[in-house]
C-alpha cells in the first residue's frame, strides 16, 4: 500500500494532534482505552508518529547542544580569568568566522 507524503509545518502538525486528540475523546480527565486506539490510529494512518518523534529528537539535541555550549563556556571562562587565554579563543574565532565568509563569497561566484 502506497501512501502520500504531505507537507505540515510544526503548527499545524501541533493543531492536528490536537484535534485529533479532540476527537478521540481526550477530554474526558481519564480518557477510554477506545480514545487510545483511535488517536494511535490517527497518527498512525496519517505518518505523524514520525513527524512527532522527529519533533522531539530535534528539540532534545538542541537542548544538549546548548547545554553543553553553556559547560563549555562556564570552563573556558574559568581557565581564562587573566584575559590571554579568551583573546586566543576570539582571535580563533574571528579566523574561523572569516574563512567561512570567504568560503560563502567563493561558492556564490
């Protein structure tokens, strides 16, 4: 069985689970085991199991990203608390920075 991809933005993804979830019956305060089956039908039926699942992958890689990126720079300004060592880590930067501005202006041309 072939089935067709369709396009949502995270918005309306969002509403259509929740709609779903309407429809259902979650909104009872213990919802049946029948509102269950159906709403895993839904999601099933319509490919947003994936989509879901890829929402929240993003969101927890962000999350360790960021956190490490905070552990990181907590450390680096622990070591560099004279100043040198932090005016390395921009001077590194801005090189880096700068290839990758030469390296954006080169594949455009």
């Amino acid at each position: 069985m072939e089935t067709d991809t369709i396009n949502l933005s995270s918005i309306e993804i969002r509403n259509l689970m929740l709609e779903t979830a309407t429809m259902c019956g979650f909104t009872e305060k213990i919802p049946s085991y029948r509102s269950f089956a159906r709403f895993d039908q839904i999601m099933t039926t319509n490919g947003l199991w994936e989509k879901a699942a890829f929402s929240i992958a993003c969101m927890l890689v962000s999350w360790i990203w960021f956190t490490g990126l905070a552990i990181a720079g907590r450390g680096i300004g622990r070591l560099g608390q004279s100043g040198r060592f932090l005016r390395f880590i921009n001077k590194v930067s801005a090189v880096i920075m700068w290839g990758m501005a030469v390296y954006i202006v080169q594949s455009l041309v």
